[in-house]
C-alpha cells in the first residue's frame, strides 16, 4: 500500500468533517492508515503543510464521539468512576452497637435541618472511617444516601481526586432518573470531563443536572471519607474552594466529609462561605471519658467474642483488665481495635496472654508518656516483636522487604502478585507460603487475605509512617528506607515489564478501537497480570525516588531499548497514557544527570514523551495504531523510531515526516479568534482568550478543555497567570479587566476602565494588578480587594491608529516596566510604580509597531518598519545591543522567554522564529501553523511554547533541546561558577559542553565575601564585608541594584529557585526576602535572637531555612513569612549554624559550627540524626543531587595554613564515603552542586576553580 500526502484543495474544512463521520464506519477497516487518511483530507483542507498535527485533532475529534457515544453500561453513561470508592466496596465495618451514640445522633439530627456540608475531623486512628461508613448505611437504610467516596491513600483509584465528582454524579444518575438523563447530555458533550480540573467537574456533572431536576429528596446525603487521603494535595483545596462556591446551589445536596486536622483542610474550610454553611465536629476534643466509655464497650463486646470462640471461662477479661486497656487507649479506637486482632489472632491461640502482654508491656511506659501517637508506636513495635522476638539477619530482610513492599506500593496488589513482582530479585527465594509465614504473627497490622490472589494492606495508613520513621520505629532492622525500598520496587517493575510484547493480548482485530473490544476486560487479566500492570503504570513513580545505581540503570537502558513501545500499547489498553506522560518528564529529569554516558537512553526518553504528545488521542483509544499510524508517521530520524522499526506495517509513506515534527497537539474549542495565550507558572495550564469572549484553560499535556471562564462581553485581548498560578486576570474590549480564581473558575473581581484594555500584568509578589487600556492610561489595582491604587497617563492625546496599534505597547512579566513604541520614533520606558518616565531610546527613524520587554524589565525588542531587523535594546543603558536575523516582514507577535534568555516571534507567514537574545543568533523555526498566530508565550523551563492563531486554534509546540544545542547554536549554562580573586569578581559560565569560558570583571564593590548566580545564570548577587548585596548583569556586568535595608553585616543570600525572590541574613538578627526585579522588601522574617548565618530556600520554594548563632534554625512559610517550626540545635557550644535542604525539600541539614551535622524532618520537625565530626570545623555543606549524599568543607584547626578537606557522606548511614584534600590556605566556602551535573564547583585555591567530585555516592 501507497500513501501519499497530496490531497485536492479547495474542499471546505465542514464539508470534509461531515464525509468523514459519515464514511468513517467504513474506513475504520484501513486501520493501518485510516486515522492519517482523515489527517491528509483535513490537512489538504486547510493547506497547511504539517499533516501530522491536523491528524492528531481531527481523528482524535472523532474518537471521542465514538467514545461518547457508547454505552457501557446499563445507565448510556460513559463515565469513568471508582467502584472500590462506594462505602460497602471493602468489608468495612460499622460502629459497635451503643458506641458513638452522642456523635451518630448529631449527624442524623444535622440531615434534617442542618447547614449544607458536615465536616467531622479528627487526629489519625480516632474512628473517622467506621462513623463514616456507620452513618453511610444509616443513610443508605433511610432512602436519603446519593453517593459515597471513601478515599484511600494506598489505592491508587480511591485517592484519584479525578475520580470523586464522577463517581459522585454516576452513582446519582443510578437513582434519580432527572439527573441521569441531563448527565447523559454532558457526557456526549464533554467525554473526556473525567481529565478536567475537579472545580469544572462539580459544575458540569453535578451542580448543572441538579439545576434540571424536580425528583431528587429533599434530603439526599453524599459521603466523602478520608478527603485528606488523596495523592494531590494541592487539589484538596481546589476541591473546598469549588465546594464553597457551589455550596448554596447544591441544594438539595448535602455533604457529610470526614478527615484529619490537616493544614490544606482547615484553610479551605476556613473560607468565609463555606465556614458558614458547615458544622464541625473534632473527634479528638471530644472529653476523653465519653470516649473511654465508648472504647470500653467496644472492648467488652468483641473480647466477649473471643472469650466464646476459645471456649474460655466467664471470669475472663476482668474489670480491671478492661479499664486498664480502654485508659491505654487514650482515646484512639485504633489502639483498641489493634489490640483486638493482637488478643484474637489465631496464630498465638492464647487470648489471655495477649491482654497480660498489651498491659504489662504497657505499665513500663513512663506515667508522663500520654501522647497517643506514641502509645499506638509502642503497641506497633510490641506486635512486630511478638511476631519475631529474634529474627535472624535472613528473617529480618525479608520481614522488612515485604513490610516494605506493603506499604510503600502504589496501588493494592494481592499476596501472589507481590510475590510475581519481587520473584525477580536478587536473594529473593521465597515463594506465597513464605510471604504467609513471614508475617504470620502480624494479623493484627496488616490485613492477609485467606486467598492468594486477595489484596493484602496494612490495617492503618498510621503504619506506614510508623515502619518509615526513624523517629518512631524504634527496631532498626525493620525500619524502611524508602529510597531503597523504591529502589527495589523499580528494579521489579522493571525485570517484570520484559514480559511486554507486541500485541499482548492476542487481539484478533486491530482495527477496532479499545472500547468496542467486548472482551478487553477479560483479555487484560489473562495476558497482563496484576503485577504487570501495576509494574506498567508505577515505574516512573519510583524511578523519581530510587537510587540511580549503575544496576538501575542497566535495567533501564534495556527496558527503554527493547520494551518502550510495547510499554505505550499495554499503557493504552490499560487507559493510563495520560498520566504516563505526566510522569515520563519527571522520569527524564531524574536520570538526566546519569546517562552522560548513554546518550541512546536519554534520546528514547525523550522521543518516547514527545511520541505520545504527538499521537496521544490515536494511541490511548486503539492500541494497534501505535505501530500501525504513530510509529509509521513519525520521525524516521527519532531513536524511537530505527529502535523499534521492525515493528512498522509493510506499508511505504511517500510523504512522511523525516525530522521530528515540534508541534505536539493542536487544540480547538473557541469560536473565535484567539487574541492572547498564557502558560501558568508550572507549565501545566494553557489559558487563552478570544474573540468569542470568553477564556479557556487547557491541559498542556493531553490539550484536555479544563474549564471556560465566562463573564466578558467583548473580545478578550489579554490574558496572564498570577506568579503562583491561582489566579488569571484577563482585558478585554469590554473595558474592563477581570480577576478569576484558577481553582473555581469563579469571578474575584471586575475593573473598569474608559476603553477596551489591551494589557494586563501581576506585580511579583501578585499583590498588585497592571492594566493598560487603549489610550495607554496605566491603572494599578489592588489584587486582594479590585481598589483602584493609581492611575498613570504615559502620553498626551494619541491617533486613532496608535489605539488600535496595542502591539505596539508592552508591559513586563511583573509589571513594573511599561514600553511604548507607538507614539514617537522613540521607545518611552515608564516605571509603572512611581509613574514616570525612566529612558527614552533613541534611533529610529519610524514608530515601533510591535514592541516586547524581557520579564526583568533589563531588554526591550521592537520591530518598526518592514524593511528593518527587529531591534534589541538594553532598557538600562538605553544602547543598541543586538539584531535579529530576520528582518521585521510580516511580523505579528514578539515576545520574550520566562527567563529572557529567547525571544519568540510570530509572522504572517505560518512561522514561529526563535532567537538568543543576547547575541540575536536563529535558533529554530517552527513550521506547521494553518493561520499565522497572533500570540505566543513558552513555559518556564522554554520545553513548550503555545501559540493562538486566527483560525481558532491553539498549538502546543514540544522544543527538544539537544537539537537546539548543536554547532553551539544553544548556549544557555547548564551551570555557573563565580571565583573570588581579591577585590574583584570573575565570573566562569560553563556551557552545555563544559566549556567555552567566559568572564566579566565586577569593579564596584570591594572586600567581596562571595557572589551567587540567580538559577538562570541571569543575574548575579554579590556581597561584601561592608556593604549592602548588590545585583549584576550576569552577560553585560552592569550594575543592576542594591539591596538596602539592613542595618547590619550581611552574612550570606540565596535566590529562590525562580529567581524572583533572593533572602539575605545579618547580623541585624533579621532576614529579609527581596523583589530581584525592584529591589524591595517584600517580608521580614523576625524571630532570631542573635545574628543569622545561614538562609536558603526549599527546592520547592514553598518554605525558607534560617540558621543563627542563637543555637536554632527556623523553618518560615515563604508567602505569607509566618514561622513553621523552630529547631533547637542539641549541641551546648553552638557558635553558628549553616543549613541546606534535601532535593525533594523533607530533610534539613544543619552543620554546627562545634563539630556536627543535625539531620531534621522539615514537616514534622522531628530530629532524625546527628553526625559527629570530631574536631572538624564545618565551613560548608550541600546535599547531591538525589539527595543520598551529603558533602562538606572541614578544616583541622584555626590556621589558614590547616588543611582542607572536602568529605562526602551517606546521608541514611551517616558513614564517610570518601575525603578529597589538598585543599590548603582557603576553605571551601560554596559547595553547590549542578543540578545536571554530579559534579561539585567550589571556590577552593587562589583561582577557585572546579573540584569534579568522580565518586559515587551510595
């Protein structure tokens, strides 16, 4: 077979639509070509020259009606929701009879004239889940229970946020008739409803149908148990956040949701509305004596049981045993519960025993110990003794193997799939029976079903942060390290997905799609065995927390070269490509810094992330098309693509791609031009906004509709995220700007202008909203309250033509500059703060019709006439820096990269041109637009760049930076290095191949102590003995700003990973977080009582680490500046603490200056270890990259002619790995790692220049 990608033009784009719908049932056959056929027609429709991303759209377009026209089931819904999520799905168990009484009554009461939603908190193992499954069953008993979602963190489907509002509203439409049949209508609509965010879910399948109906009981309950328990924990919020707007239209809804007192719970809560229309109850506050009374009922009843099945006398328990049990309760069921399986278990047959052992292990605790939690550990290291009073070295390894295993799955799998997925491994020689032996004794923590193929969990989610503690598990050869124990699930997921084949479950017909396999079901448990597919789906996740042994990655090079694509088919069949994809970025992150020496493993992983992008809606509904259209249409030149070719079709494409295609999806949804494109802050949300008024959020992976936000009654011209990502502001020719809440969709607030609004902007710090409208007037509003703050004019009475001409005007990402390029000949730059005009930039002949200013406010480009380059200029010197190398023709849109480091411009023509903003030279161009785009924006790492075209649509492009880096066409540091030479600053930038030295000479500021570079290699700070910090041009050497406030010696800054933000710590006894761009205060940490030595952000950014000489470190919130937790260092002679974060931000080093290194959880704020140093002054530390590691600068003694060293260390073991010397006269005082790198720069000897640290850490 033939095909050709020259189609007749001239058909209309409808026309061609509606024959292929029609002819689609008999085309469907062709599978190996049918789906580009489609593409090939629509692209010959629109004349566009890039078939594949027409392709993507259009049949996946007719997929999903397919897909939405489907009946699954009984109800014509296809819904995708969690059956294990209904109350009476897991053998759950209801309150003991006259138990919780006062508690049950008060929930009944509140269904019959109670507020909207009915939230019962309560600390872990208080009861929250049998009230809630108790109250559920009344409920259901009644005829008033609608639905029921009990989340659970150990399964993967019940702690899926996605799936709490669809199951919802499925298991309403299964009673209510009205509901089902206008849920039917949205479902054929919206199919894929399932992957948009929860707020637009709850509007769309719950709070629209109820909108329609007339038969639904006043009194119809929902359950949600556990909310805390979802993976997401940010969602939660979002969830609470859509709960209050929506909660006065839920009605006759009402929500009964139970969780712990958790942080995101009580702020969402804590929103006026939803406060208001809530009752709470706190399991935990309730008098202790009711709940003791409570307790020993439940004990009395189920002891009673067991007295009776061992035949034991009447006598027995007595009073006292009782009350001494319900006392060591204190309040948790848990506890009670527990001890009830440990009494009963079978494999002791010695009830009586039990209770003595529980009570007079009990009476050796210290009267003062009355915290619960840590009574419930000491019950959990008495059952494990119990179970194993002297394990041997072998029994110990394989008891905390499988513990271990239990535990820190991802999803449930059952005794003989966790034997299957461990079979594999080294030293594991132990078949189910064994795994039964094992934990014989321990029936009464984890729950082993009596079959084999029965999922087995621990009882409690309280015992996984238990067994991982060091701080509360006290037997240490069971303690589980979770990196190594994710180590060893990714080594078994690996060894078991080398059972992948092609085809694998021996579908005779491949071109039917996935849903119309009747037997799918079926065939997947056959061929794809539970171990696979939980091996398939959470590879990736604990790849991101495993040790990179050369092991691993042996395993991973064989697994990406021979198994990748028949990993994509079982991914399709099981319907989990989308959330694949997600993870497949983090995966490459992970192993990027281990695979300089196969480059092959890295390329695959790529090209396998960029496969799916490209032909996700193909692949994720047919499996067959993964070979037969994806892999036969995609770049002959991929690794991917010669890797797995002999799988291809015997099919010949005469007009196929030969380099990979950079437009990864195509979007459609809006009915009119689209004006404005915005990425949010983490690159996962696309906002656009159109002439059909209204503004659309997408998924930048899948090109999913999230949510429409709709109040405008004009054009939307602009639109931009808030620096956290929360909120969107948007102009539109309805002369106002608008402020919604990202979550909900909701409208925050409405600001008015005199005539249409062209630009809208967030100050950094997201306190402050930019507006321009058409007469280039600046309004300053408040982003909290929508107050007007002030109002600037930045010229006299303009043309109507520079009205119109808004691209002629721009404001900073944080907008503190504004640019006008269409008044004059000249550029006018203008400080947005104060109002006044800052330059004016001088040499041009004619107006600048398209202007653009980098997000520091430092570089302006502007376009003017036709004929001329677009022009570079530097905003602070006022001087031509730079042309572009491509003239102004055609030019639509200009705009900078997030980091300033490119700038993107879009023509006429259908191109989209990169550039090196620095030294104007063309890095790319992306080929494939049918219209020309009208606005473009990148993400923050410059991977995907989004543009809105005239043709309604909106394309997502996939930038693949080893193209970009060759012939040195790229050369953006992977890493910066500054070394201290006397009194002047030389800076060494190594680029992606490590070389290529560049250096600037910084003149101004004398005795300098050190210099950072900002996380872009952008900016540098730098900080003397007697001065204020000061902020450079990293590329030019200008001085930028200086920071002044404190009112003593600064010690030390760091930058936030962004590098919006940079702390500085003084001797003031102050720290201070700083705007990089206007140099101000923005908080003011105060709490320590002596001098601050040492601050740095979390990698996360979410948290900052001060150390001081007062002997604390303190933990402070980096938005609102309030103090988290404050450690006390436990060392008497503490003359100044340096600190530094693990790389996923949940551990804090702290090196005290008197000979140690202080190991802390940062959530908990619980100490985990100390590691002496002797006599060791400490001058330096820095965690590696996987966090495993630990490296530190030490010095033996007072003398700058001591030696000095740099000594590596194990992180888990606290032992010393290796020690470099040679280290003499100057101590290494800056120990960063690269990010990308293993490789560790220090300023060590008179020139400072790289240490290569070559050992391994392990």
């Amino acid at each position: 077979m033939h095909i050709s990608g020259a189609c007749r033009p001239g058909l209309h784009y409808e026309d061609i639509t509606e024959r292929l719908r029609t002819l689609h049932p008999r085309i469907r056959p062709l599978c190996i070509v049918g789906s580009y056929l489609f593409g090939a027609l629509i692209d010959a429709a629109r004349n566009t020259r890039n078939p594949l991303g027409q392709v993507t759209n259009v049949s996946g377009n007719i997929i999903h009606e397919n897909w939405a026209t489907a009946a699954p089931d009984d109800l014509g819904i296809h819904l995708e929701q969690s059956v294990r999520a209904r109350f009476d799905c897991k053998g759950r168990t209801a309150c003991t009879e006259r138990t919780r009484i006062d508690v049950i009554d008060m929930i009944e009461t509140w269904t019959d004239n109670g507020p909207p939603v009915f939230w019962l908190k309560g600390s872990a193992g208080t009861g929250k889940s049998t009230i809630a499954f108790t109250v559920a069953k009344s409920f259901q008993e009644r005829g008033i229970l609608g639905a029921s979602f009990f989340c659970s963190r150990d399964d993967a489907e019940c702690s899926n946020n996605k799936l709490i509002f669809p199951t919802i509203a499925y298991q309403l439409a299964r009673l209510h008739p009205g509901f089902r049949r206008r849920l039917v209508e949205v479902m054929k609509e919206r199919p894929d409803i399932v992957h948009s965010d929860v707020a637009y879910q709850l509007h769309e399948l719950i709070v629209e149908p109820l909108a329609t109906m007339q038969d639904l009981d006043q009194r119809c309950v929902i359950v949600i148990d556990a909310l805390d328990e979802c993976r997401d924990d940010n969602t939660v919020s979002v969830i609470l956040s859509a709960l209050s707007r929506h909660v006065r239209t839920l009605s006759p809804l009402k929500i009964f949701l139970t969780s712990r007192p958790e942080h995101n719970m009580n702020i969402g809560f804590g929103e006026s509305v939803l406060q208001a229309a809530t009752l709470h109850l706190v399991l935990h506050e309730i008098n202790l004596s009711e709940v003791e009374a409570d307790i020993k009922t439940y004990l009395i009843s189920h002891l009673e049981l067991i007295r009776k099945e061992y035949g034991i006398d009447k006598s027995w328990p007595s009073d006292a045993e009782v009350d001494s049990l319900s006392k060591l309760s204190w309040g948790l069921f848990m506890f009670a519960a527990m001890s009830i399986r440990f009494i009963q278990d079978l494999n002791y047959h010695n009830p009586q025993g039990q209770l003595a052992h529980i009570i007079g292990n009990a009476m050796l605790l210290k009267d003062d110990i009355l915290d619960p939690r840590h009574r419930l550990d000491k019950l959990y290291v008495q059952v494990l003794r119990n179970a194993h009073p002297h394990p041997s070295l072998e029994m110990a390894e394989r008891l905390r193997m499988i513990l271990g295993t239990i535990v820190l799955l991802q999803d449930h799998l059952s005794l003989h799939g966790i034997q299957q997925l461990l079979k594999g491994q080294p030293g594991n020689r132990f078949d189910v029976h064994a795994i039964r032996q094992t934990l014989m004794r321990l029936h009464s923590i984890i729950l082993v079903p009596e079959g084999d193929n029965d999922i087995i969990r621990a009882l409690h989610p309280s015992f996984f942060d238990f067994i991982t503690s060091p701080d509360r598990c006290s037997i240490s050869q069971l303690l589980v390290d979770t990196s190594q124990q994710h180590t060893l699930l990714l080594a078994a997921s690996l060894h078991t997905m080398k059972g992948l084949k092609r085809n694998i479950c021996e579908l005779p017909d491949p071109s039917v799609l996935n849903t119309e396999v009747a037997d799918l079901s079926s065939r997947i448990v056959k061929f794809i065995p539970p171990e696979l597919q939980y091996a398939c789906r959470h590879w990736g996740t604990h790849l991101r927390y495993a040790v990179m042994s050369e092991d691993i990655l042996m395993l991973l090079r064989q697994f990406c070269a021979e198994h990748m694509l028949f990993w994509v088919e079982a991914c399709s069949l099981l319907g989990d490509l989308r959330s694949q994809l997600i993870i497949l970025g983090d995966v490459q992150r992970a192993v990027a810094k281990h695979v300089d020496q196969d480059a092959t493993t890295k390329m695959l992983l790529n090209d396998c992330e960029h496969f799916i992008r490209e032909f996700f809606p193909i692949i994720s509904a047919s499996w067959a098309h993964v070979y037969d259209s994806a892999l036969l249409f995609a770049s002959s030149e991929s690794e991917l693509h010669r890797r797995f070719s002999p799988q291809l079709p015997q099919t010949k494409v005469m007009c196929g791609p030969q380099k990979p295609n950079a437009c990864s999806r195509i979007v459609e949804g809006h009915s009119g031009r689209i004006h404005s494109v915005a990425l949010s802050p983490n690159g996962s949300r696309v906002a656009s906004g159109s002439d059909d008024k209204t503004i659309r959020l997408w998924d930048t992976i899948s090109g999913v509709h999230l949510n429409t936000l709709e109040g405008h009654s004009s054009s939307v011209i602009s639109v931009v995220f808030s620096p956290v990502g929360n909120h969107i502001v948007s102009g539109s020719d309805d002369c106002t700007a608008r402020v919604w809440d990202l979550a909900s969709g909701a409208l925050l607030a409405c600001l008015r202008h005199s005539c249409g609004v062209k630009l809208v902007a967030f100050s950094s710090d997201a306190t402050m909203i930019i507006s321009c409208d058409a007469d280039l007037t600046l309004r300053q509003w408040d982003a909290l309250s929508g107050a007007l703050m002030n109002t600037i004019k930045t010229g006299g009475p303009h043309s109507q033509q520079s009205i119109d001409n808004f691209r002629a005007v721009a404001l900073s990402a944080d907008g503190t500059h504004f640019v006008d390029g269409a008044t004059s000949n000249n550029l006018q730059l203008w400080n947005t703060v104060d109002g006044k005009r800052i330059k004016t930039l001088t040499g041009r002949s004619k107006p600048s019709y398209i202007v653009a200013i980098s997000p520091n406010g430092i570089s302006i480009a502007s376009a003017s006439a036709a004929t001329n380059p677009i022009r570079v200029w530097d905003a602070v010197s006022g001087k031509y820096q730079t042309s572009l190398k491509r003239n102004s023709e055609h030019l639509i849109s200009l705009v900078f990269s997030p980091d300033g480091a490119r700038i993107m411009g879009a023509f006429r023509d259908e191109t989209i041109e990169l550039w090196d903003a620095a030294s104007g030279a063309h890095l790319a161009t992306l080929n494939g637009s049918s219209d020309y785009a009208a606005s473009i924006a990148s993400s923050p790492d410059g991977t995907c760049i989004v543009s809105g075209a005239l043709d309604h649509t909106i394309r997502m492009w996939i930038i693949k930076y080893d193209l970009l880096h060759e012939n040195g066409r790229w050369n953006s540091p992977l890493f910066l290095s500054a070394l201290s030479l006397r009194s002047t600053t030389r800076i060494i930038s190594e680029s992606f191949h490590f070389s290529n030295k560049h250096s600037k000479n910084l003149d101004e500021q004398s005795n300098l102590r050190f210099v950072l570079f900002s996380p872009d290699g952008a900016v540098v700070v730098s900080v003397s003995l007697d001065g204020p910090p000061i902020l450079w041009d990293a590329v030019s050497g200008a001085h930028l700003i200086t920071l002044k406030g404190h009112s003593e010696r600064v010690n030390t800054v760091s930058f936030s990973r962004d590098g919006t933000r940079i702390l500085s710590a003084s001797d003031d006894k102050i720290v201070r977080i700083w705007d990089t761009v206007r140099g101000v205060t923005v908080k003011t940490l105060k709490g320590h009582r002596r001098p601050v030595l040492s601050v740095t952000f979390s990698p996360d950014d979410t948290r900052i680490a001060s150390g001081s000489e007062d002997g604390t470190t303190r933990l402070w919130d980096t938005f609102t500046g309030a103090q988290v937790q404050s450690l006390q260092m436990h060392e008497s002679d503490v003359r100044g603490v340096t600190v530094a974060f693990s790389p996923d931000s949940t551990h804090l080093a702290c090196v005290i200056d008197g000979g140690c290194v202080q190991l802390w959880n940062t959530f908990s704020g619980a100490h985990l270890k100390t590691i002496k140093m002797g006599e060791l002054l400490l001058r330096s530390m820095a965690f590696s990259p996987d966090g495993s590691g630990i490296i530190m600068a030490t010095r033996n003694g007072e003398l700058g002619n001591d030696l000095n060293n740099l000594e590596l260390w194990n992180f888990f073991s606290g032992g010393k790995l290796k020690v470099i010397k040679s280290h003499r006269h100057s101590p290494a005082l800056w120990l960063p790692f690269s990010p990308d790198h293993p490789d560790l720069a220090t300023d060590d000897e008179a020139t400072r220049e790289w240490a290569q640290v070559s050992c391994k850490i392990a």
